[in-house]
C-alpha cells in the first residue's frame, strides 16, 4: 500500500488547487474567533474587526470573524465527495472586551453556517480537555451572581455532505472491511465524551510550533480518521498548522492533502512528517497488543469469541474484525517540496 501527501501555502478560503469532489473526510480545528492570540490573523484578512475590537463592539467583531471563516467552509462543502464526512474541533471562548464580559458560542454559530451551507449535522463529541487550573471557577469567589464555570472542553462537531456514503464496488467493500477497528475501539471511541486523551503523548512538532499553532492531539486525529475514513481515502486539513491531521493520514494508511496560511510552519511540518513514521508503527503495534490483552482478559472471564481475524490469527468479537489488518508506515518518498509519498507493511506487535 501506498500514499501520497500534499501541503499547500495559501488561503483556504479559496481551494482552487482541489477539484470539487475530491476530499472523503475533512478532519480540521480553526483558529478560534474571541480568541486573542487569533486577533492579529483575523484583522489582517478583514481590518474592520480590528475596528471592532478597538471600539469595543465584541459582538460585531465576533460575527464579522466567523464570516471569514465561513468562505473556508463553502469551500469545503464543494471539494467534499457526496458522502463525506467533515470533523471540526472548535472551542467556544469568554472574553472581556473593555468592560464587557461575555461568552461567545464558536459552536453553536459554526452549525448555524455549516447547515445553511448544506451539510447535514451528525452527533457530536465534548472532549474535555486536561487543565492545570487551580480553580473551577471565574470571577468573584464565593459571592452569588458574580462567578462564572471554567470552560474545560470543546466540541467536535461533525457534518455529513448529502446522504450516507454507501460502497458499491468489490474492491470499496474490501478496503472498507480491512480498516474495520477492535470491537473494544468501538466501544471507546464512539462516545460523545472523550475523557481519556489525557496524557496522550503528543511526539510531534516542537513546543514553540505547537503554541503557535494551538495543535490539537495526535490521537485525537488519529482517531477521528480510523472512524471515519477507509484506506486511500483522502483527508483534508485547511488549517494544517503543524500538521497533526497529515501525521494521522501517515499513521493511519489514509491520502491528505493540507493547506496552511502560515509558510513559516513549514520546518515543522517537515519534522512532523518524519516524526509520523514513528507514531505510524507504535500506534498499529499499540493497537494489536490491547487487542491481545482484551482477548485474553475476555477469555479468562470464560466470555466466548466465535470469530477469528483472518490476518493475525487471534480471536475477535464480531465477524466485521475478521478481515481487519493494520498497516504500518515504513518509508517515505519525496516527489517535489510539499508533495511525498509513504510505502506500508502489514503491522505486527
């Protein structure tokens, strides 16, 4: 098996470059409107929320924000195949702007546009986020009527272009088989609160990269993708960043293709490329030996498993695992700048 990677520096608000059509999932996080550090990237694609902000009116710079972003999700909606799937990881954000306090709802004016644009909303995921705050709490103490909850997550939300994608050739249905998860994945991932990324070990980028960025997981992508996608599927990032979504396509046996504004990210992409080989093999290893300890702890429960994986020979829960197997990343290949492939071998543990 084979893969190809492509990174592009540009706007996403205009994807000329990707036919329409041509993404089958759309795994992203954009930046956060209301959030300062995205003040500056904002202003300079619409100065007058630079404006806004100056004069204190949190709430037209708040709108005239997301209607930048909402050029990028049109976007999206025309290079997404009919069937697709689109994850987006935002966070809704509290802010003062001169003394005006507030909350403002990323999420809830994220679906607002995404359902006008034509995509269909599926359930979606609260991952709650680790933090080192001292306090559950925001503003004055023990007085009633003056404190406020501390935001510890954010949402998944995720859209589906048209109807449910259906897999009509022998070869669709093949591919769709063999990237089958774990019967135990299953029951852990598709919960609508993720609790256990804490700890998660990154692995990728630096730290200066990643804090500029505002990076998500790796396993958070990762996982996403092995839900959500089949082998040679392609997935688009158009807030690449420092490429944690690409790194889950390597890992994962999964096309991408990434767009990033931001070209100075470019040595960190390139790092976390390289990086992703190595998370590639420990991931699929990692996921065979849980497999195995789950098999092991279920047969000591005397708890039978009818059914046996075809490819690695030990049992497994249902008869949709039988024909799963797990490919690990073992070679790159550079084509030209931005642009590479990478080779697969069966994993084993």
């Amino acid at each position: 098996m084979q893969t190809t990677h492509q990174v592009f520096f540009g706007d996403a608000r205009r994807l000329d470059h990707l036919a329409d059509g041509s993404a089958d999932l759309i795994v992203t996080s954009p930046p956060y409107p209301m959030i300062e550090m995205w003040d500056a990237a904002f202003a300079h694609l619409n100065p007058t929320i630079a404006g806004a902000l100056e004069h204190g009116d949190g709430g037209r710079a708040f709108e005239l924000m997301h209607m930048e972003l909402d050029q990028v999700w049109r976007e999206c909606f025309r290079v997404l195949r009919p069937g697709g799937l689109a994850c987006i990881n935002i966070g809704d954000t509290v802010r003062n702007i001169g003394d005006d306090f507030r909350m403002y709802s990323n999420h809830a004016r994220l679906i607002q546009v995404m359902l006008a644009t034509g995509f269909v909303q599926l359930p979606d995921i609260l991952w709650r986020k680790p933090t080192n705050a001292p306090n559950k709490f925001m503003g004055s103490g023990m007085l009633p009527a003056g404190a406020y909850v501390t935001y510890e997550h954010e949402y998944i939300l995720i859209f589906r272009k048209g109807e449910k994608r259906v897999f009509n050739t022998l070869e669709e249905k093949r591919l769709r088989r063999e990237s089958a998860y774990f019967w135990e994945e299953r029951n852990r991932w598709f919960s609508d609160m993720w609790t256990d990324l804490k700890g998660t070990g990154q692995g990728l980028a630096d730290r200066a990269g990643r804090d500029r960025s505002a990076a998500y997981p790796f396993e958070l992508a990762y996982r996403l993708l092995c839900m959500h996608s089949v082998y040679g599927d392609r997935v688009l990032d158009p807030f690449l960043g420092t490429g944690t979504t690409m790194a889950a396509a390597i890992a994962s046996g999964r096309h991408s293709v990434g767009v990033e504004s931001d070209e100075d990210l470019g040595g960190v992409i390139h790092e976390t490329m390289n990086q992703a080989l190595r998370l590639g093999r420990q991931r699929a290893a990692a996921r065979l030996a849980a497999h195995r300890e789950f098999v092991a702890a279920r047969c000591a429960e005397g708890k039978e498993m009818k059914h046996r994986n075809t490819t690695y020979g030990f049992p497994v829960v249902t008869a949709q695992e039988t024909d799963l197997v797990l490919y690990a990343p073992e070679s790159p290949k550079r084509i030209s700048s931005g642009n590479f492939t990478v080779n697969y071998a069966i994993a084993s543990d």
